[in-house]
C-alpha cells in the first residue's frame, strides 16, 4: 500500500486537515466561540476571520478536505463498498473521476490533481502544525 493515495491517513489528506483544525480549536477554541463546531470547514473559516491562519493556507487544507472527501463519495458510488485507498487501475480511477466530472479517459489528470493538492496541504499542514 502507498501511504500517498491514502485517502483518510495520507500525507495531506483528511486527517491532516482534521488535525490542524483539532489543534487550533483546542488552543484558540475558549476565546474564539466560531471554533466550537464540528464542521472542519466552519472552523477553518472561523480560523481565518480570527487571524489564525493565512486565508492561502485554510484554502488549500479546504481543498484537500473537499476532493479527499469527493473522492471517498465517488468510490462508494463506483464500488458500493467505502474505500480509503485512492484506485491504482487506472480503468477504476477513469470511474472514479468520471464521477467528479472529470473527461473520459481522465485517470492521470485526476491523479495528477490529487497528488498536487494533497502535497500543497501537506506544506501547510506542517509549516502550521509543527512550526
């Protein structure tokens, strides 16, 4: 298994975007009441308008939430059965992104968009996560 086409645990995805969001509501939530929800993309808002972080950075954790998220619904649909792995045969991953309205035969653009924002949520995650 690749850890980089995780959906949930890999580098970027859900569980980072998770995570910062966690952190930031634990360390800020007392004094800022927009954090307490739990709606991951409410916070980073909230986190943007109380200048916790870059409205760049949240945009691209939110766009890492989103398509990890699409993609997990898109797999489901195609599949019937709840996967977190990110399809390796491109006939299946075709599927998938056919489903998010990507063109036919749009395996590697889907791949390619995925492996980017994933990487740029990664950056962020750890510039603002660990400093």
């Amino acid at each position: 298994m690749d850890p980089g086409r995780h959906l949930k645990l890999g580098p970027g995805t859900l569980s980072d975007v998770e995570w910062m969001v966690q952190v930031l509501q634990l360390q800020h939530g007392y004094r800022v009441p927009d954090l307490r929800t739990t709606s991951t993309l409410d916070a980073l808002d909230a986190a943007v308008l109380a200048d916790l972080l870059p409205a760049t950075a949240a945009e691209r954790l939110r766009e890492a939430w989103v398509l990890c998220s699409r993609l997990r619904s898109a797999m489901t649909l195609l599949t019937g059965q709840t996967r977190d792995l990110l399809p390796v045969e491109h006939r299946e991953l075709d599927g998938v992104g056919r489903l998010l309205g990507y063109p036919d035969r749009g395996a590697m653009l889907l791949e390619e968009d995925y492996l980017r924002v994933t990487r740029r949520a990664r950056r962020v995650f750890e510039k603002h996560f660990y400093g």
